[in-house]
C-alpha cells in the first residue's frame, strides 16, 4: 500500500519533467517543417523545369547536378584549402571588428562627450559601402590573407558599434540613479546594470557581425586573392562551371549557418532570462 502511494508523486514528478520536453520537441517540429517542406517543393519544381528543357542547364543547372559538384568538391584536398582560407580570414577578422567595437562603442557610451564629437563620424562609415575599401585594402595588406581580415573586420565593425551604443542608452535611468545614489563605481554600474540591459542588443549586432564578416572575406576575395572559396566561384564562374558555382555558395551557405548557430548558442546561454521570461 505504502509503495503504491509512493510510486504516484514520483510518476507525477515524471510526468511533469517529461512535459515541457515534449512542448519544446513539439515547438522545434512546428518551426522546422514548414520551411523544410517549402525547399523541398522548391527543389522539386526546379529539378523538373530543368528536367523538362523549360531552362537550359548550362546557365541554370539542376540540384542534382549542384549536389554532384558539391559531394565531389568535398573531396578534393584544394577545396578545404580554401576553406580554411576564408574561414581563417572570417574568423579572425569578426573577432577583431567584435572586439573593438564593443570597447570602443562601451568608451563613447560612457562618455557623452566622446559621443557627441564622434558619433557623426561613426554614422557617416556606416552609411558608406565598405566595400568600396577593398581595392584600399588589398593595396595596403597585399594579396595575401592581411588585406581580407581587415575587410571582414571594417564590414562587421561598425554596426555592432552601432548595436553597442543604442543598447547602452536602453539603460534605465531611474536604475543607474539608484545605483549612483548607493556611491556604484562606473565599473560596478557597467557590470551589474549597463552590460546586463544592453547584452541582448549587443549579441543581436554580434550574430549579424558574423554574417557580414563571412560577407567582407569573400567580396575581398573577389578583388583580389590567390586561394579562398571566392577565389573558387571565380574561378567556376569564368570555367562556366555553374554546377559548381552553386556548389560553392551551398557550401558557404553552411559555413555561415554554422557560425550563425555558434552564436545563438552563446546569446541563449548568456541571455537565458530571455527565454524564462
């Protein structure tokens, strides 16, 4: 009698732990069906307009013959050079552009005189196509890897910088009067108010940064590389290889939704009340 009484809290416990997993497998299927089933559809309606002769597949190849490029590309040791490459050039260029431009953004933040007298600079780069500085760039770095990490870093640099800065004026201003009245340091206020009400802009401006640093490695590579995944489109493009052309954008494709998904993994741990509330 007495074990029958005690089986029930516990299977209610189960049941009650089991419940929010089932929600949250029943949330992500919700989510992830859609957009699946309309790519499908949208392969499929490809496949059979090529199939068909409706477009000729030299200028439009099917995904067939994309998925053919890219499982044979995989395998050949010059496509992970460019890889590794472009993703060198990415990385590495998003970390410096992220970095300095929460310092910076944290320093014109703090300080408004610092805001007033820079800020229409900030804003005037930001309204230029940084992309014109490629041919800059590849003058100052050379061909080599130098002149693609800074492009990567300019790109992503100054709407973060941006992000940064609207975040920090989110910042209550009843709280920071509070804390100033209880005698806060400008480090504890950064620390304890500041950082925590503007993270989730600053890691909104971060998971674009990514994108655009990928972005500015491949445009300078187009102006001028020697190795790079966009030294391989190039090259495709002017072989009229279109079925690798595609082959080489679905490839970047993933490489972009791997650091994408790097960084929303980093905003959901270091935003969690986000999703508590």
């Amino acid at each position: 009698m007495s074990s029958a009484l005690s089986s029930e809290p516990e299977a209610t416990v189960r049941e009650a732990d089991a419940l929010p997993r089932r929600r949250r497998g029943s949330s992500m299927w919700r989510s992830v069906w859609p957009p699946t089933a309309v790519i499908l559809m949208v392969l499929a309606i490809w496949e059979g307009v090529v199939g068909f002769g409706m477009v000729n597949p030299i200028i439009l190849p099917p995904p067939s013959a994309i998925a053919t490029s890219l499982a044979a590309m995989v395998t050949e040791p010059f496509f992970w050079e460019a890889a590794q490459a472009t993703m060198t050039e990415t990385l590495v260029g998003f970390v410096i552009g992220i970095v300095t431009a929460w310092v910076l953004g944290t320093l014109l933040g703090m300080s408004d005189l610092a805001r007033r007298a820079l800020y229409p600079i900030v804003v005037a780069f930001q309204i230029t196509p940084r992309i014109a500085f490629a041919p800059i760039f590849l003058t100052w770095f050379g061909f080599g890897l130098e002149s693609k990490i800074v492009m990567a870093a300019t790109i992503c640099f100054f709407p973060l910088l941006l992000n940064v800065l609207v975040g920090m004026e989110t910042v209550d201003r009843d709280a920071r009067t509070l804390m100033r009245s209880f005698g806060a340091s400008r480090w504890q206020e950064y620390r304890e108010l500041t950082l925590p009400s503007s993270l989730p802009l600053i890691l909104a401006g971060i998971k674009n940064a990514v994108t655009l640093a990928l972005i500015g490695a491949i445009v300078a590579e187009f102006v001028g590389a020697s190795v790079g995944m966009g030294v391989l489109s190039k090259t495709f493009s002017f072989q009229l290889d279109v079925a690798s052309s595609f082959a080489v954008i679905i490839a970047l494709m993933f490489f972009g939704l791997l650091l994408y998904g790097l960084v929303e993994l980093i905003d959901k741990r270091l935003v969690y009340w986000r999703d508590r509330s």
